[in-house]
C-alpha cells in the first residue's frame, strides 16, 4: 500500500489517503521516493491554472531507490538511485531527433492511471507523469535519471525540475556568456537557480528582482550581485547597473504578464529576454508594432531549461561535486507529506524557495 497526497478538485484540499498501485509493466520502474520538492507547477495544477484531470497525484521533482522493474528494462537494477524526470523524450518525434528533447510531442501525453484507490476504487491520475507527493510510484524508464549512490537523494531530488529549469535556461536556452549581465525576475526555486547558473556562466553583475525582501540574502549566497525589488522604476534602476543599457539577458521565473512586460523593458537594445515562468492562458502580454523590431530584442520561451536530463544531470552533478552549485542552500523548509498544502501556502504568500517532502 502506497500513501499519497491526493488532489479530487481543483482548488480542493489534498488528502493523504492509501493507493494500491499496479506492478511496473513492461518498459516502467517503481521508485521508492526518498524526497520531492514542491514546485510552483505543483501549486498551478492544484489550483487550475494548468490543466490536469482529476482526482491525481500531484509532485514530479522526486529522487529515490528502485524497488522493481518492468519486462525490457535491463539498465536499472533494484538498489538503484534515481532522479524523477518528469518529461521523458520518446526519442523518435521531430523534436528529439532535431535536438530538442525538452520538446518531445509525446512527453505530454495524457496520463494513465497511477493507481486504484482502496476507498473506493476509483482511477487516480499521475501528475505530469510522476506523482511524486506519494511514498511510491511508477514510472517509465526514461522518467528515471540514474545517480551516482553518494550523491545525497534529498539534494539530488531538486535537480529533477529547479535546478535543471533554472541553470538550463540561462546556460542553454539564453546561452548567457562570461561577462554579460543578466537580470533574474522571481526567487522561487527556479530563480534562485537561475542566479546560479548565471554565476556558473561567468556573468557580471547577476541583477536579482523579487518581492521579498526575505530573499535578498539567498540571492546574494547564490551570487546574486544586485538585489532589487518590483518598482514602477526599476528599468531606470537596472539601466543604471548597466551603463545606461539595460542587461543582456533577462530571464523570467514567475510567468505573469506584467513581469514579462518588465523583463523585457529591462532588457538592453539587441539583448534577450527567456521566459521560464507558466502563467495562465488568459494573461496575455501586449508589444507595440514598432518596440519590437526598434529594439532587435529577442523573446524566447524556455521549456524545462532546454535541458536533456540524461545529458545535463551529468554535467549539472559535476558542479556540485565541485562545490559551484548549493542545491542543500535551496531547502528552506523541510516537510512530510501532509504539509504540502501549508507549502502551497508559502508559495502563494511568496515566502521561502523550496519546500522538501522527506519520506
């Protein structure tokens, strides 16, 4: 029996209920989660600004040991360490065979069943494939990142989705280069990874822009070298950091209208501005006829930091043997899992950067 934090209507409380779930099939692998963090995806799928059915299991930045594999799989054993990749490329559309596996047309299918409820024997839904807020789940192979055994499952839980997203989207998407400025709008987990990518790359200064004056700190321990908070002037104020320009690179964490708008008018003639945050449908963004080819800037989307999980949590696990990426410093609150909802709280009140369920 498997306890989960199951979500039965959009806006509803989760409840911690027992799930039965299937035997792995052929091609899946259950995982026993040691950790998962609580991402603002989690929060926009509780409370519909992204589409999910119900009743689900929600959480997909997860880390834990194999307990049992599916018919095919040859290449992880019971024992094993993984880390929860929650948009597994098939490998065959388009996208993965043009490089661009953070795109995979298939990785969004709908989902399956996770599992039956013992209560009343109804479906329960995975959450973007992982239902990671339980003690167990099943996924399929390519939904698991092996790690090396001495890498702590707490820690490598965050590489899953923050750290990939946030370092990705400024080393792969806007390919930020040694000594170019870069502006990071919203501290969550993703943020205050893309304040350290942005160190990683070398960039100078790291303008940081959040809210909460809480996170000042964080930002400047994650080689933030300016920290801002939302102003009607804060164009000026980071034109003023950069020689009158504007940065090089903005990179957008929250995913509102108005801090894209910002973000872009932040941004200096040519520069670029990455959008990483997911808002909702209805909030569209608006640019007149002329700023846009007036100002040669570019706005690019950004989807899971542009990442291939096997490829880049390689990579990203050398910098914190390294000592260049903190992934412990991003837990600000440990939790189990019946406090997710209070979590969610946080994340609502734009407190903290991330919350850690420990199993």
């Amino acid at each position: 029996m498997t306890r989960a934090a199951v979500l039965r209507s959009q806006g509803g409380e989760l409840a911690i209920e027992d799930v039965n779930l299937s035997e792995p099939g052929a091609g899946q692998v259950r995982v026993r989660l040691a950790a998962t963090g609580v991402c603002h995806s989690d929060l926009s799928l509780a409370d519909g600004t992204l589409r999910t059915p119900l009743p689900v299991v929600l959480g997909h930045e997860g880390a834990g040991t194999v307990v049992e594999v599916g018919d095919g799989v040859h290449d992880l054993a019971v024992g094993d360490h993984v880390v929860l990749n929650w948009s597994p490329p098939c490998r065959q559309c388009w996208f993965c065979r043009h490089g661009e596996p953070y795109l995979c047309e298939r990785a969004a299918a709908a989902p399956q069943p996770y599992g039956v409820l013992s209560s009343d024997g109804s479906q329960v839904y995975p959450g973007l494939n992982s239902a990671a807020f339980a003690t167990e789940t099943v996924v399929v192979r390519a939904g698991c990142i092996p790690v090396p055994p001495d890498v702590p499952l707490d820690e490598a839980a965050l590489l899953g989705c923050a750290v990939l997203t946030g370092v990705g989207a400024v080393l792969n998407a806007a390919r930020v280069q040694p000594g170019e400025s870069v502006l990071v709008m919203g501290l969550g987990g993703v943020g205050l990874c893309a304040v350290q990518g942005a160190r990683l790359a070398g960039a100078a200064p790291i303008v940081a822009v959040d809210p909460e004056p809480a996170k000042a700190e964080l930002a400047h321990r994650f080689g933030a070298t300016d920290v801002l908070q939302p102003s009607p002037t804060l164009a000026k104020r980071v034109r003023a950091l950069t020689d009158g320009r504007g940065v090089d690179h903005a990179i957008e964490c929250v995913g509102r209208a108005k801090t894209i708008r910002t973000a872009w008018s932040c941004t200096r003639r040519g520069g670029r501005t990455t959008v990483v945050g997911l808002g909702p449908v209805t909030d569209e963004v608006s640019f007149n006829a002329l700023e846009v080819g007036y100002t040669g800037r570019t706005l690019a989307g950004c989807m899971y930091g542009s990442t291939d999980p096997e490829v880049d949590v390689p990579v990203l696990l050398e910098h914190y043997r390294a000592g260049r990426l903190d992934l412990a410093g991003l837990v600000t609150d440990r939790i189990g899992l019946a406090d997710v909802g209070a979590a969610f709280d946080r994340m609502r009140a734009g407190q903290g950067a991330r919350s850690l369920i420990v199993f």
